[in-house]
C-alpha cells in the first residue's frame, strides 16, 4: 500500500508532545517537551502554568518535529490530536493549534481519546502479531481501567478505579514518604523512585499492605486504602524513629517493595478476573483470537508491575505486550499511530468539520461489561505475586 504520514499533537495533561508515524508503524520524528521538573517543585501540576508552558512550546516543538522527519507539511496525510480526557486547558492548546494547521494545509483532523492511544500504542511495534481483540490493562498517573480492546473506537470497559489511579498513589505516597529529600529521586516522580528504592528491601514483608475491595467479585480497582494504610503506616515508623519533619524512615526501602507488592497483588487479582471472564466458553470475547493482554500507561514502565502481568498472563497460556518504554509514557507517537489507526480503518470517515471537534476533560468508552462481570460473579484460584 501507498506510504501515508500522519503528524500526531498530545497536550492532555503536562507533556508537549510531537511525532510523525507513517503508515507501516515507522517513527519518522518524536519530540516531547517535558514539564515535570517545573511541576515537581510545586507538588503537583498546576493547570494555568501547564497550559501556559503548552503554548510556549508547542510551535517549536511541532518546527523540531518537522525538520527532524525531513517532510513538508504538503506531505501529511492528515493530523491526529488528544481531544479526551485530560485536563481541558491543556486539551485546547493542542486543538487549536492542530485546528491552525488543518486549515493552513487543508488537512483532515483526526480526533483521539488518550487511553484509547495508550492501548493501541503496542500494535505499532508488533504489527502482524498483535491482532484485535485483546485484553488491556490501562494504568497511569491519572487512570486504572480493564478494556477489551476492538479496534479504534470499539473498547469495552470491564474495570476502573474507584478512587485514585496507581500513579496517583505513588506520586502522594513519595511525598509524604519525603523520598524526594534523598539527591537520587529528587526528580522522579513517585513510581519510578518507589520502585528503584524497592530492589534495595532487606525485608519484604516489614509492612502489611490490606488487599482492596477482596470481596467484590468485580473488575474494579480502589487505590484510596493502599495510600491511606501507607500513610499511617509511615506516621507510626516516623513516631518509633523519631524522624525529624526533614527526615526519611530508616527502612523506607522495606517499606517500598512492601508497597510494590501490594499494589502488584491489587492489580494481579482484578487482572485475572478480567481474563477469566474473557477466556470464559459461554462468552468467548477473545473469539477465535490468541488471547492476548497488553499492559500500557506511564505505569506500565514499572519493570515489577510488568513482570508480575506477565507471570500472571503465562499461567492462562496468554501472550503479554507493552509499549517500549519511550511509548508507555504520554507521547506524540501514540496519538500519530491512533490517527493511523483511524486512517486504515477508514478513508471515507475522515473530519473536515474542524469547528465541531469538541473536547473532554473526562471520557470513557463506547461500552461496558462492568455489570456483565459482576452478574458473571467469577471465583479465583489466586495467582501469586513473584517475590
């Protein structure tokens, strides 16, 4: 078939981010303007100064993108851009400058859910072996969501977070754990420094962490009890240790790959829930299909959480992907490869409409089994976490 680009805007939340992804899943240029440095120091993103560092940026970020991939903008088959969930301030730099662009090239402009990207992300490095449908398991800073994945636009939620999304949690609990005090993790985000201090633990199993919502026979997710248990927990070593307001508990890293567990557990349990309601005979969702679950999102980066997934998925003779990890967190890549996505699945469908493409600050999916596997009421055989 034909060669065709498509250039890819995502400004959903704090990252500019920039790519042109041809029709073969190759990367042509990827660029991405962090903002998480200047978020850190205030203890969280702050939307006005997210939006304000968005326009900043964006032009040079989409000038870079360009003379790095070698293309005109003549040469684009049409422009992706995040339009949902995010932050909607955020969201609006990103549209209007595609919108800009769409009408300065005469473009069609292809909308794109932002978890939707993240679960598709994968496709594009395996294209030929990761076919639809296929279980995903979305986890970022700012969601924890099952789908069955159908194709762009065809994904059936089976589980999300009641409350907070596990990025979330490690984020608050580093801070109040104050692992930014320590020169190693001062720019980290929570995730990424809870998991390194981890593989340093003496003792696992130092701190108990509660199992959430254990006798819910759902899909769903609660992280709340996880942070909440966290904190306590840290107070009472604080208090033993009398750690001054400036310090870090002495087995902090005991601590951390308690937490990991935890949290590795938590997601093990409602993830083979999801599988065993897929794999079921009487519902059959994965069809003829190879089983298959993908695990994607900013957290799908944690090496501990990835391999867990992956002994879980081996148990049910079932295939496990990720992103690369350059892709698992939010990237231009993603949106470009969603738009190719929509573009090979239909030439006919594309949006010149550019004023009626609106935004969302929240959005779920076109469907939903959440009922379906409630009323299903699925025991397991736990599979257990890998020490």
């Amino acid at each position: 078939r034909l060669l065709s680009y498509v250039l890819g805007i995502e400004t959903s939340c704090d990252d500019t981010g920039i790519a042109i992804v041809d029709t073969n899943g190759k990367v042509h240029a990827n660029v991405l303007e962090s903002q998480q440095e200047f978020h850190t120091r205030y203890g969280g993103i702050i939307p006005p100064r997210a939006q304000d560092l968005h326009r900043a940026r964006i032009k040079h970020a989409y000038e870079r993108c360009m003379e790095i991939a070698q293309l005109q903008p003549q040469q684009l088959e049409a422009i992706a851009v995040t339009t949902r969930p995010g932050l909607p301030m955020s969201l609006l730099v990103g549209l209007r400058f595609a919108r800009h662009l769409a009408r300065k090239y005469q473009k069609p402009l292809l909308p794109v859910h932002h978890m939707e990207a993240h679960a598709l992300q994968a496709r594009m490095e395996h294209i030929g072996e990761l076919d639809y449908p296929f279980l995903c398991l979305l986890i970022s800073g700012g969601h924890c969501q099952l789908a069955l994945v159908q194709g762009t636009g065809r994904l059936t939620l089976l589980g999300e977070t009641l409350d907070d999304a596990p990025g979330e949690a490690f984020d608050k609990i580093a801070r109040r754990l104050r692992l930014s005090i320590l020169p190693q993790y001062r720019l980290w985000n929570g995730g990424r420094a809870i998991e390194h201090a981890a593989q340093y633990a003496s003792d696992v199993n130092a701190f108990e962490f509660p199992l959430p919502l254990a006798r819910e026979r759902n899909c769903n997710f609660s992280f709340a009890g996880i942070k909440n248990n966290s904190f306590r927990a840290i107070k009472a070593q604080e208090r033993l240790e009398r750690t001054p307001p400036d310090g870090i508990i002495s087995n902090y890293k005991d601590f951390c790959a308690g937490l990991l567990r935890g949290v590795c557990r938590h997601l093990m349990h409602r993830t083979q829930r999801a599988l065993e309601y897929c794999l079921d005979p009487s519902i059959k969702l994965f069809g003829n299909a190879t089983p298959t679950l993908v695990v994607s999102g900013g957290v799908a980066n944690n090496d501990a959480i990835f391999a867990n997934m992956s002994h879980l998925a081996q148990q049910y003779n079932c295939r496990c992907y990720r992103p690369s990890k350059r892709y698992c967190s939010d990237n231009g890549v993603m949106i470009a490869w969603h738009g190719v996505e929509q573009l090979l699945q239909s030439k006919t469908n594309l949006r010149w409409d550019y004023e009626h493409i609106d935004l969302a600050g929240t959005a779920g999916f076109s469907a939903s089994a959440v009922t379906g596997v409630i009323e299903a009421g699925i025991k397991c055989k736990w599979i257990q976490p890998l020490t």
